[in-house]
C-alpha cells in the first residue's frame, strides 16, 4: 500500500513530502485520516529530545480516520468504521504484559517516532487491536487530541483511585494540563492548577478550576497539606519540594511528562507524617483506551481545538514551536473518505 506522507529527514529539519509503502498484515487495518494533530510532543520528537526519534519521522501520534481495508484476522472492524489511534500502533500480545492486560509495558511495543510512522500523512497501518471505534457523541476533530495525551492524564489519574471529592491539582497548563483539568473536573473532584504565567489565569478560570499562582512562594506555602493528588504535565526543570509538601499525609504526586534536566528531592518529605507516594505514568493501555472513550462521550470532555488544512504542516509545526496555542491544534484533510 503506498502512503503519501510528510517527513522529517534530519533532527530539527523542516516537513517534506514522502511516500513510502506499507503491507497490510493479518492484524492490520488500513485507516484513511481525515485529522490529526500536531503538538509539544511532536516537536520533542523533531528535536530528537530524548534521544531515541528514528529518522526520518513522520509525526503526529493523535489521529482519526476511516478504515478502508482489514487483515484477514480482523473480526472486530470493518470498512468504513470511525477510529482514533494513538501513540502506540503496535504490542506483542504474546509477554507477561500483554497477557495482564498492560500492552503499553510491552518491550516489543510499536510506537510512533521510535520505531513506526505516524499521522502526518494521508493513510496509516496500525494494528487493528490499537484502532479504537469512536462513540457517535465525539467529533473528529475534538477527539483527535484525546487519542495521546487524554488516554495518558485520563490513565494516570485512574491509577491514584481518588475517592469521590478529592482536592487535586495540575501543574502545567499545555496540551496535557487542560485535559487534566477537564477530566478531574467531570470526575467531580476539586481540582486547582499551578501555573507561572498569571495571563493562563482567565484559562484555567474558564476550566472550572482554581488558579494558584506557580512563582509565589507564598501562595504555595498556603497550600501545605492541602492535596491528595498532584499531576505534574510539566517538561521543564522545577523545584519539585514544595509541591510534595502540598500533598496531604497519603497523597500522591504523577509525572506525565518528562523534564529534561534531573530532579533533585527532599526524600524525608515523603515520609514526614506520612506515607506520600511519587509515580510516572506512560500513555495507557488499550482497556484504559476504551473506557477513556466512552467517559468524555458520557460526560463531553472533549478540549477546544483549532483545525487547520492539511496542506502545509510546517506552518502549524511552527505555531507549536511558538507556543502560541491555548487550544490542541488539527489538521484536518480536506477529502472525504471514500469509506463513507
């Protein structure tokens, strides 16, 4: 099968055109995209930031589309059907992880930018296992950012078993942030957000969330003890102490994002009068994926994007680089599938 992509060639180069083919194994799926986004992570991925982007890549790990041909051992789609996929298109299914249930452990995962091609382009194969029909309720374009970065915060927050009422909070407001906010929001917890920056204030407000400010030590004095769970979406380097000593004596702080200098702790933080516990999460696994799904269609946690024309994704690769955007940014190709 040939696709029609772009790709970078080198670290840090600009998108241009590549085609390249593809076989379509027992089961895979051929998936039509009709969005797919671009974000921080995919420039991380240009810059070759953590040291393992496969070149050339094609970006994008957040794709919807249609599928247009199935492997002969596909019993659970067909042609035509709606999917997202995200940033794992491939697992084992044979190691003790897949068994349990946890494909996003597997050592022989396939992901996008290290070892696979992603969704810059016209079509995409995946594993028919890791293409996910969409709930009617969910738009396209609206969905596309929940396929990454929604299965990871929606994972990590799954794995701190809130009890109902919790006071939690966010630290960074990006991509990962905002759909943290609205997640824990629509759990009914009550959610707060550091950020530095006090012009993201009137956002995080519009989010239903309390905003405390990231650079004043004395705001983040007041909050001592005050939360039973912290999620961290930053990528930057940061004083991790005194978000622990925020956490309350059973409360838990989760890193979705990596910063790329060292963190350094006070380690008797985490067990001065309690038992605070520190954990990463990585994306989430397929029934993660799927229960994911079905709550931001139950309760329309879907984040505000901005959708764009695939036609030149250097200039929405740029926009990304600038940080100018407060919403996910779509490109949105302008043929209609002929699966529909």
């Amino acid at each position: 099968m040939e696709i029609r992509a772009y790709a970078i060639q080198q670290k840090g180069d600009a998108a241009t055109p590549l085609v390249y083919h593809r076989a379509i194994g027992p089961h895979d799926v051929l998936v039509r995209l009709t969005h797919r986004s671009i974000t921080r992570g995919d420039t991380q991925f240009i810059d070759d930031d953590w040291g393992d982007t496969r070149f050339p890549l094609v970006p994008s790990h957040e794709m919807v589309g249609y599928v247009e041909e199935t492997g002969r051992a596909v019993a659970e789609l067909t042609r035509g059907d709606r999917v997202g996929i995200g940033y794992q298109l491939g697992a084992c299914f044979e190691c003790s992880f897949c068994r349990q249930g946890v494909e996003q452990f597997c050592p022989d995962q396939t992901v996008v930018g290290v070892n696979a091609f992603g969704g810059l382009a016209d079509r995409v194969v995946v594993d028919g296992r890791f293409a996910f029909p969409l709930p009617s309720a969910l738009d396209s374009a609206r969905t596309t950012p929940l396929m990454s970065s929604g299965l990871t915060v929606y994972s990590a927050i799954s794995q701190a078993r809130l009890p109902p009422d919790s006071r939690v909070a966010v630290l960074g407001i990006g991509g990962l942030g905002r759909l943290a906010l609205r997640f824990l929001r629509a759990m009914e917890h009550r959610v707060s957000a550091f950020s530095r920056s006090p012009g993201k204030a009137a956002l995080i407000r519009r989010l239903v969330a309390d905003y405390i400010d990231g650079s004043d030590a004395r705001a983040l004095g007041a909050h001592r003890g005050a939360f039973d769970f912290i999620l961290s979406t930053l990528n930057v380097t940061f004083d991790l102490d005194p978000y622990l000593r925020m956490l309350r004596p059973e409360g838990r702080f989760c890193f979705v994002a990596t910063p790329l200098e060292p963190l350094s702790l006070r380690a008797g933080i985490l067990y001065d009068y309690g038992r605070r516990g520190i954990y990463g999460s990585y994306v989430g696994s397929r029934s993660d994926a799927v229960r994911m799904l079905a709550f931001a269609a139950k309760h329309d946690v879907l984040p505000e994007v901005e959708v764009m024309p695939f036609s030149d994704p250097n200039d929405a690769i740029a926009r990304v680089r600038g940080r100018e955007m407060e919403t996910a940014l779509v490109l949105e190709s302008l043929a209609v599938p002929s699966a529909v």
